[in-house]
C-alpha cells in the first residue's frame, strides 16, 4: 500500500514537474519570438538611419558641386577675357 501511495506521489510530482517544463519552454520560446522582432526592429532602424545619413551625404555633396559650379560661372564671367 506504502509503495501504491510513494508511486502515485511521485507521479504526481511528475506531472507537475512536466507542466512546469513545459510552460517553461513555451515561455522561452515566447521570449525568443519577442528578442528576435526587436533584433530585426533593431536592424531595420539601423539600415534606415544608415540610408538615411547616405541620402544627407549625396544631397550635401550634390549641393556643393552646384555651388561650385556657380562660382566657376561666376569667376568666368567676372575674369575671362573675351
């Protein structure tokens, strides 16, 4: 009887023992999900912050080519001899 009652204790003990392992892999699968849409959020940030500067760099860098240019119509215009 003694030996009914440890084995239906220590199946119990199991089956609490699984549920728990089980809530405990999906709740770590659940984190996982969670960590990697902050990683792709994270890099999809970044490209854009990285597109972004590019984007500012060619503007800046096309604006002083033209500025440059109408100093040299400028300088041209005052200083070229006919």
């Amino acid at each position: 009887m003694k030996k009914i009652m440890v084995a239906l204790l220590f199946a119990g003990f199991s089956l609490f023992a699984n549920a728990d392992m089980r809530d405990a892999q999906q709740q770590n699968q659940m984190q996982r999900m969670e960590n990697e849409r902050l990683r792709d959020e994270q890099r999809a940030y970044e490209q854009k912050r990285m597109d972004d500067q590019r984007k500012r760099e060619d503007a800046d860098r096309e604006s002083q080519k033209e500025f440059q240019r109408e100093q040299d119509q400028r300088f041209d215009k005052i200083y070229k001899r006919p």
